[in-house]
C-alpha cells in the first residue's frame, strides 16, 4: 500500500524533528535527519534480459474529440549475458479503477550477446496501441482520474 506523507499512521508528520528539518533556520543541522527509507521496497528478479527506459506516449489525434487515442511505447532490452538471447515481450494494459476491456499482445524479440535493442511499438505497427473510447485520466474538477496499468 502507499501511504500519504505522513505515513501510515501520520506520526512523521507528529515528529518536531521532522517539523523542524525542511528550511528552518533557528535550529542546528543534523546532518542526514530525516533520510532513509520510509516508504515499502521491494527487491526483484531478473533472467538475462532486462527492460529499460520504458516510455508510454498517449496522442489524441483528433482533438478535441478525445474518442480515439493512439498510443506509442519505446523501451530497452538489454542483455547481461554473453550469449543471444532470444524471448517474447507481452504487454498488458488493463483498466485500473474502472471497468474496461484489457488489451494484450506479445513479440519476439532477440538480444545479442551483452547488447541492446531499441524497442519502438505504435499503433500503426500493433492495432492493440489504438484505443477507442480511451477512459481520460481528468484533473480535479473536471472528470474522473481513471487510471490503466501497464505491464511488460
């Protein structure tokens, strides 16, 4: 879970060490006061081929009609292996906190030995990433905060 500043029982904010730490000037600094962790971590995993730098674009092409989204993602594959590896990227991107259809699709790809490939999907290449009816993540005031989830 995710808590707010305060943490989960809002004592961080209770702490005068905490209150006085963020620019005060009439107290004496401590280094490394308030540093640390103090929100959840988690340790994961890998095989040889690790994804980075992923990045999920969301164009509206026909503003300001909002009934088509057209989405783009780039990433990563970088093998730390001395040998070609050769696998299958799945994406998932399914409705979050509002019902929805998900949409999944896989690729092969193949790394070479200790390299990298540049991944760049788009809805001209995979008619998954074509959205129609996209649920619009909205500011406060002007509509829901509807959120999907992507997974690779």
């Amino acid at each position: 879970p995710f808590y707010e500043n305060g943490g989960p029982t809002g004592d961080i904010g209770k702490n005068v060490t905490m209150l006085c730490s963020a620019g005060w000037d009439w107290i004496p600094p401590v280094r490394d006061r308030n540093m640390g962790i103090w929100q959840p971590v988690y340790l994961r995993t890998t095989g040889a081929v690790t994804i980075g730098h992923p990045k999920l674009v969301t164009e509206l092409p026909n503003l300001p009609d909002t009934s088509v989204a057209k989405l783009s993602l780039s990433l990563t594959l970088s093998n730390q292996s001395d040998r070609k590896q050769k696998g299958q990227l799945t994406v998932t991107i399914k409705p979050e906190n509002f019902s929805g259809v998900p949409v999944q699709f896989s690729q092969e790809f193949e790394v070479g030995a200790s390299g990298a490939t540049q991944v760049d999907l788009n809805a001209t290449k995979i008619k998954q990433l074509l959205i129609r009816q996209p649920h619009l993540w909205w500011p406060n005031g002007y509509g829901k905060a509807n959120l999907y989830r992507i997974r690779l």
